[in-house]
C-alpha cells in the first residue's frame, strides 16, 4: 500500500487489496479517512475532525488525477 501524496501532515494512500469504488485513503497519525475518487464524498471516517475531513478532501482534489491514475494502475484497470 504505497503512499501516493504525502502533504500537510497527511499520507494518501491507495491500499492494493482494496475493493471498489475507487477511494483513497488519507492518514493523519491515527485518524483516518477514506475519500470516494469519484464525488469526493466521504466513505468513513476514524478520529477525525471537520477539519482534518476538509484538509483530506482539499488534498484529494488538488491531487486527483495523481490518485486515480494509482488507483487504476495498483488495481490493473486500464487507464
């Protein structure tokens, strides 16, 4: 499960044995939250504040083309 962005305190992760729909996993220390790829809604969330949940998804936005072409490739979906 490599760490795709690593920015503001915050590790985006796209896990390899992961399921459907395409989400990215934002980790600050022990919170966590899961980001759909697709809308940007939430999947789950885990000791996170409003805040870190508005931090995770300005990350996946800034960085979403970076995040689904990981997606797509750990996943063996064609780009």
């Amino acid at each position: 499960m490599p760490t795709v962005i690593q920015q503001a305190e915050f590790r985006d992760m796209v896990h390899s044995s992961d399921h459907p729909p395409a989400h990215v996993h934002c980790y600050r220390g022990k919170k966590l939250i899961k980001v759909k790829l697709a809308d940007f809604a939430i999947l789950y969330r885990e000791h996170a504040s409003d805040r870190d949940v508005k931090t995770a998804v300005t990350i996946v936005r800034e960085h979403h083309d970076r995040l689904l072409k990981a997606w797509r490739v750990i996943h063996g979906e064609e780009i």
